[in-house]
C-alpha cells in the first residue's frame, strides 16, 4: 500500500521545531503588550468577495492564489487584515474605542509554488493599527516589527517606499504605463499581462530582463502629493529619531492593491530567494471600500515560517560555535609538552576552551586536530621555538601567524594570550 502523506505545500510543525515555535510566538505577544496591542481571533473561512474587494481582483493573491469554493462563495484566508477589518466593521469596534491596535498569530493559504521558506498553508503574525493618520504611528509600528527582530537577535533589514494617496498615484501610474509601453516587448510575460491591470507590479518584478527595463522608470517618492510628501518626510524623520535604519527603495511595491502611503518590507540574505521575511503598510482607504467608517489603519504580517527558519539557523551556528576551541596547544618534544600541559590549565582556569594533545603527534597532525575542533588559534611551540622562546600563534581564521613571546613566566605568558583572544572577540 502507498503511504499516505500530506497535501504539497501543508507541512507538519514536528516536536523538534515547537521551541522556536513557541519562542516566537510569545516574543511577538511579549512586544504586542509593550504597545498596548490586543489580540484578535479571526476564522479561516471568509466570503470570497471580502478578499476580491480588499486585496483586489487584479493581485497575484486573487487572480490565482487563493483557496476558493467557489459553489459557497468563501475563501480559506490568504492573509489576516482582511479579516480583522471585516471583524473591525462587523462589531463597530471604533465606536468603542477610536484606536483600535490589534494583533493576531494563525494559519494563512495561498496556492503558490512550493519551496523553502514558501508554503501553501503558512502562518502569519499580523498586527494593526487602525484609527490614527498621524504619520509617528507608521514609524511605531515598524519600530514594533524592528523590536520583534532585535529580541529575537535577528538581523534582518527595512525597505521603505510610499505609494502615494488616490490624488498622486493615478497620475503616477498613467507616467508609468506610457513608459513601460515603449518597452512592452521586452517585458516578462508576467509584467506583459501586468502593464495595464496592476502596473506598480512591474517595478517590482524579480526577472533580471524586466529590472533593468525599469531601472529608469518614474519614481513614486518622487510623484507624491504635498500631503503625502509630507506624511513620507514626517515618517522617515521619526524612524531616524528612534534610530531605525532602513533603505529608501522606489521600486518596492506591495503585493496587496489596499496600501496607501507608506510600505515596508523587513528583508533577510540569508532565505535565499524568500527574502521578505514582513512587510506591510498603511491601507487609509480600506476599511470605508468594505462599508465600514472612514477610518484608517496600518499594519504588518510576518511570515513565522521563515522567522523561524532564521531562528533555526541561529541555532545552528551557536551549536556550532558552543563546540568550538578558543585555542590549541600543539606542542612538539616533552618540554613544549610539559609548558603547554601547565599553560593549558591556567588558560581553561581564565574561562577559555583550551584544546591538547599528548600523544607526541607530528605538526601536520596536531593541525588536523586543531581543524577538527574548530581552534579559533593554535599555539605552535616545537624543539625550536622553545629554545628561542618564541612560540607560533596562527589565527586559524586568517591564517595569519606571528610570533608569540615566551619570556616571562607562564602566568604572564597565559595573561597575553587572553589579551589576544578576548581582542579577537571568540570568548
Ligand atoms: P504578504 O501578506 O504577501 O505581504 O506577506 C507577508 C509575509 O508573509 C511575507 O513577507 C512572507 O514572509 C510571508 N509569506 C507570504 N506568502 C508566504 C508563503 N506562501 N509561504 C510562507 N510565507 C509567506
């Protein structure tokens, strides 16, 4: 009988990885709490239309993503704001409280290929802040994604762009698409099909012909309308203030057609071609398309999937670097032996992971050693070098050797070396 296993694209969480799981999760409540966001619940299943009308029709997401029943009308969530605003709407929630900052952690699908770090079911941490328009909130929310990173001592870099307001980004997107006609035919089929639905898209596209055909192309942080100008400013003045760095990219363009002013994506080098490990950006118009009050709202989703591959990744090398030496001593003849038999404890009494040898190996042999423990440093010292009191010290990094002193006692000779390798910064 075949085994049966699961569907391509939905993958099991297994015992071994629910520590990052769980990790991440309570961090991303932990810095939820420190501004004031709550949390919210939203189901799977939505009608179909709420995505249409919010993502919109002309979006990878709607076009040919998302999880559809078509005879029921609904749709399995593809992301969560959507659904937090259709909740926002439904239970009037401005009316009890005009700021409503929320947060939610689940399950999101999208029909897309698979492969590392790019799921059919994935999950999402999304948060949001829907009331105010003062552009100090665009910066604390990122400020809020940026906190969930440094907790998680992961490094991973911010990319801003505004795409402008309903008064600039029409005329801007007519400017674009007369100028991608020039080169419609040289396009990717993809950005072809794109140029007149969704042309922002274009700016976008991963494809190395279609980059340098929009290498040129009008900017929208150039097109902005003194309103948005000023937001973009305002915004880019707070993150300084908080110390946030990020890159000005005019051709990042979010996937989701309800962004308005200020997109983000926080990106990584180390996921390959899933760079973006969240993104988001203010929606000002969203939550009135859907029949709700004219309120606005910003907000972000994380890709947990790929948070937690990085955090897997972390693990690793600190697994890696926890069996690592700080130095090995190889000593040639029985006096080296007997003088870095002594050395090797006062050195591992200071803290340091000190490896050794006694078994009278030749050099190439000892350096075999030093490789197979990962020294950071080996201590050569042979007949030689101890008759000249000057033993080798080869950064096994760099390869770079110099001479190290033996004069003085070993408590000083022992004192040096911590000097070195707490310089070196592989304590
Ligand atoms: P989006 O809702 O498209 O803005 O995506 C927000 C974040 O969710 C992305 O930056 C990714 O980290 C993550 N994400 C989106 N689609 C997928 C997917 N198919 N598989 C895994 N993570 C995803």
């Amino acid at each position: 009988m075949t085994k049966l296993q699961a569907v391509n694209g939905f993958k099991d969480i297994l015992p071994e990885q629910i520590h990052l799981w769980q990790r991440l999760e309570a961090c991303a409540t932990e810095v939820c709490r420190r501004f004031g966001m709550r949390e919210i619940r939203t189901p799977i299943l939505e009608k179909t239309e709420l995505f249409v009308r919010s993502i919109g029709e002309a979006t990878d997401v709607v076009e040919k993503e998302m999880y559809t029943f078509p005879d029921k009308g609904i749709t399995m969530r593809p992301e969560a704001t959507a659904s937090i605003m259709r909740a926002f709407i439904e239970h009037g929630m401005h009316v009890q409280q005009p700021v409503q900052r929320l947060y939610t952690m689940g399950a999101m699908f999208r029909h897309e290929r698979p492969q590392k770090g790019r799921l059919r079911q994935f999950h999402q941490f999304d948060a949001e802040i829907i009331g105010p328009v003062e552009p100090q909130v665009d910066a604390e929310l990122i400020a809020l994604g940026q906190m969930l990173f440094d907790e998680l001592g992961l490094d991973v870099s911010l990319e801003l762009n505004s795409l402008g307001c309903p008064v600039c980004r029409p005329p801007f997107r007519q400017k674009l698409i007369e100028r991608l006609e020039k080169v419609q035919d040289q396009l990717c089929s993809d950005c072809r099909r794109r140029l007149h639905t969704n042309p922002l898209r274009v700016l976008d596209c991963k494809k190395p012909e279609c980059r340098a055909l929009v290498a040129d192309a009008p900017s929208m942080q150039e097109s902005l309308c003194p309103d948005c100008d000023r937001h973009f400013t305002a915004v880019r003045a707070t993150l300084d203030s908080l110390g946030l760095r990020y890159n000005l990219n005019r051709f990042m363009v979010r996937g989701l057609d309800y962004y308005t002013r200020t997109t983000f994506e926080f990106i990584t080098n180390q996921l390959g071609a899933q760079a973006a490990v969240g993104g988001g950006g203010r929606y000002d118009g969203l939550i009135e398309e859907l029949g709700g009050p004219a309120v606005s709202g910003i907000g972000f989703a994380m890709g947990m999937e790929r948070i937690v591959l990085l955090m897997e990744q972390q693990e690793q090398a600190e697994v890696a670097a926890a069996g690592r030496m700080d130095v090995y001593l190889a000593a040639l003849g029985p006096e080296a032996l007997a003088h870095c038999t002594v050395l090797a404890q006062l050195l591992r009494k200071r803290g340091l992971r000190v490896a050794i040898d006694y078994s009278d190996r030749s050099l190439k042999a000892q350096m075999k050693i030093a490789g197979r423990v990962q020294a950071r440093y080996t201590l050569i010292l042979g007949a030689q070098e101890w008759e000249q009191k000057a033993a080798i010290l080869r950064d096994m990094e760099t390869q770079e050797q110099k001479p190290f002193s033996l004069i003085g006692n070993t408590e000083e000779q022992c004192e040096g070396l911590v000097e070195i390798l707490h310089d070196s910064n592989s304590m």
